[in-house]
C-alpha cells in the first residue's frame, strides 16, 4: 500500500502542522433548532465533518472565514443551501462597536449592583473623580472602562464594594466547580433529561479542544494569547459564568457561553458579550465572532442587536454589512448569498432562477433529490467543483497512519496515480479531495492528513 523509500520520521517534519482526519460529508438525523417545527424532517442537514487532535490557531482563523466551526475536537462545515435551518457566520468590528441604551443600561445596573450605593457614596469622598473625569464619565461610555469598573482589582478600597466581582481568563481545562455550572446550565436552562448531561460530555464538549495555547506577537507588535480558554466569572468568591473562547490570531470567537441560575437576573448572555468585544478591542484581537447565526432561530435574534455586524457571504467567502436592508433579504428568503442578490438586481433577472438552488423546507418535497454523502457533487456553496479538483495537485500532501511509520506523502501510496476522482468513488483520493477542497486548496502545506486510530476518536 505505501512506497517506504520517501517515508519521514515525525522529527522531519519541517513546520508545525495541523492533524486533520477527514470524517465526510454526511447529514444529522435531527435538528436542534426547528425541532418540533413545520420545517423539522423536511430537510436533512448537510455538513462536512473532520476532527482534529492538533490545530494551528493561523490554520483555524482561516477555517473560521470558511463556515468551519468546532465543537471539541469535531470540526464541521455546513451546508447552508441545503438546510432546513441554514446557518451563516457572523463577525463583529470591535474597533467600531456602538452600544445601545438597552445594553449599556444592562452592564451600569450591573456595575451599580456590584459597588453599591454605599461604596458610591464613600468613593466619592474618598477617592473624588476631577470636574473632567467625572464630565467625560457622565456623557460618554467607555465600553473597556466600563466593564472593567466593577472589578475588584480596579476598585479602590476603603471603603469595600457590596460584593466582590472578579473575571480570570483560564486554560480550558477541567474542574469540578466548572462542571457543576455546566450541570446546573444545561438541566435548568436547555431542559435536558440528567441521562444527557455528564462530565464526559462536558470534558468533550467545552475542554477538549484542539487548539494550542502560546503567546503570538502580531503585525502590529501586540503580544496576545491565542488558543482555547475560559474567561471565568467569580462573583463573592464563587463561580457563576463560564464564556468558553477561542483566542485566535485575528478573533475572539465564542463558542459557548454558561451560567448559574442565580446570575440570570443579571442579562449575562449581553454582559458576557460585551465582556468578550471589549477583550477583542483591548486584547487587539479586533473581531468578535458570535458563532453560527441561525436567521429563522428566535433564539439567535439577541446576535444582531450587537452592531455594526457582517455576515459571510457562503458562495463568495466574502463579508457584507448586515444592514436593514440585507436583514430584509434574510426575512424574505430560506437561503441567502447577499453576492448573488446583487448579481441580480444588477441583471435584472427574476428572483425565481436564484432560488432553485434549493427547495423550501415547507414545501412537499416533489422533485426534491438526495443529497448523496459525497461533497464534491453536492450542493454546497463556496467550494471548487469536482472538475476544479481534478487539476489540484495534492501529491506533496503530508499523511500519517498507523499502517505505515512516520511521515509520508500522498504520492508514495501505491495506488495513488490510479484513483480517480468521480462521483462514485469512496477512495482514499476522494476523501482527501473532499478535506482539501472544505477547507482551502491553499492549506495543504499546513496539514497532516491523520489516518491514526487514535486521532478519529471524539
């Protein structure tokens, strides 16, 4: 199966690379977020799947600008334009971020709950603010300053505030006292059954994540963690919120947020996401990414009271403002590529020949086809094609597996130069195509393509 005289110890390898096991594209069985709906069951949910066991935080910036996601070590591209609940990536400018009365009302009720009146009124004596601190206070709202005032290491003391407030950023890792928020988040807030709900789950969930931990300099000399961590809230000495963030070159991307039931009086889905535009802003990381926006999702309408905000374009792979007007295309249509809305209004063709790209969820599905389980002839949008693939060079593609030691290169199977690429061919070629083709032509000098026993595991 594999020709040895080019095979390479691991000690060879020239840069650090990312191990990705391509898993395929394939549909879910049920839909979380329509469930119980007129849309559930009438359309499988197509996504491309991969897990990763070592990912580059550069390679993950790149994914994150691609539809990639992660949940733990599982990484998935959806399929947007055929799904009954299309999903789309959002990312917010936090060098440009406006607040509303709404939220800035919700982190001063906050603050005011943390200091207190007494401190307030104390402080004042105290530690007096001059004629233009207090003016520039009053008429503007510093978002870092702001979210950092209740803080116990930014109060000054005497006098002490009614309660000590304090937020740490921490390596994803296990504890006891995390996992009891998680229990008491997902029993009392997502109605989940105590059979669902575990320290596995959690563990697999919210702390294995692929992504190294290390500190980066960027292009403009800031040093900046990167990789996965969970901003802590501790509040009296106990902990009442986790936000579970991935740090990256270029991004805070959330990708989960928790809290105890008794912080929800306290609005935390909007504190924590102010918390986490104000860490890309003071952190120089300068994008927020909220994580998947499901327009038809009642659930996901708080994601765009935070402004201004873009949405990736899924056939392009380019950004747009999501402005009233691109929100009213939203509301008017299931599936959305704001590129080819221009395209043809500046043709003037009919709506009608865009949207048989897909079939409406509600409709009785006549004349509607399968999917079929292999990427390169599905629908998918923002993806070469099966041709376009067929003239990609992938024979310096680095492999592992557990059949052969060391590193290889695709080139040095065996069988290499006779796989085709065709619709109905499910061989090692096809499922390598399938990964370089979801994740970017451009990438393979940054990947390991893992066939490892081990790395497939979730």
């Amino acid at each position: 199966m594999y020709n040895t005289s080019s095979m390479q110890t691991p000690d060879d390898a020239e840069a650090p690379l990312s191990f990705i096991f391509p898993i395929g594209y394939s549909s879910a069985s049920d839909c979380g977020y329509c469930r119980g709906t007129s849309r559930a069951g009438k359309r499988k949910r197509y996504s491309y799947y991969a897990t990763s066991k070592s990912l580059s935080t550069h390679l993950y910036q790149k994914l994150v600008d691609r539809y990639w996601r992660r949940s733990g070590t599982l990484l998935y591209r959806p399929n947007p334009r055929n799904s009954c609940c299309p999903h789309y990536t959002l990312r917010l400018d936090s060098t440009e971020f406006k607040s509303s009365k709404d939220q800035r009302q919700t982190v001063n009720r906050f603050n005011n709950y943390v200091i207190g009146p007494e401190y307030t009124h104390a402080a004042a004596r105290l530690h007096p603010r001059t004629r233009q601190e207090a003016r520039k206070r009053h008429n503007e709202f510093d978002l870092i300053d702001r979210i950092h005032e209740p803080e116990a290491q930014f109060l000054k003391t005497p006098p002490e505030p009614a309660h000590r407030f304090t937020v740490t950023l921490e390596p994803d890792e296990f504890t006891e006292e995390k996992y009891l928020i998680f229990e008491n988040y997902q029993r009392l807030v997502h109605k989940e059954g105590p059979d669902k709900i575990s320290r596995h789950g959690f563990k697999r969930f919210l702390c294995n994540s692929p992504l190294k931990r290390e500190t980066i300099y960027g292009s403009d000399g800031v040093q900046r963690l990167v990789g996965s961590y969970h901003q802590c809230y501790w509040l009296d000495g106990k902990l009442v919120a986790i936000g579970v963030l991935d740090l990256l070159p270029h991004a805070v991307s959330s990708v989960y947020f928790l809290y105890h039931e008794s912080f929800h009086s306290h609005n935390p889905g909007k504190l924590s996401a102010m918390r986490e535009i104000a860490l890309a802003r003071e952190g120089g990381y300068r994008w927020w990414y909220p994580g998947f926006y499901i327009h038809s999702c009642p659930k996901m309408k708080y994601k765009m009271d935070f402004k201004p905000q873009s949405v990736l374009d899924p056939e392009t792979l380019t950004w747009d403002l999501m402005d009233k007007e691109a929100l009213a295309v939203f509301d008017a249509k299931h599936y959305v590529s704001l590129s080819r809305e221009r395209q043809r209004k500046e043709s003037g063709d009919s709506p009608r020949i865009f949207e048989d790209h897909f079939i409406r969820p509600e409709s009785d599905g006549e004349g509607d086809e399968e999917e079929g389980d292999f990427m390169l002839g599905s629908s998918m949008p923002g993806i070469p094609s099966l041709e376009d693939m067929k003239q990609v060079d992938m024979d310096n593609l680095v492999l592992v597996s557990d059949a052969a030691p060391g590193y290889f290169l695709a080139s040095d199977l065996v069988s290499w130069e006779q796989q085709d690429l065709e619709l109905e061919s499910r061989t090692i070629k096809s499922m390598i195509a399938e990964l370089v083709a979801a994740m970017g032509t451009d990438v393979m000098d940054e990947i390991c393509v893992d066939f490892r026993r081990r790395t497939r595991v979730l």
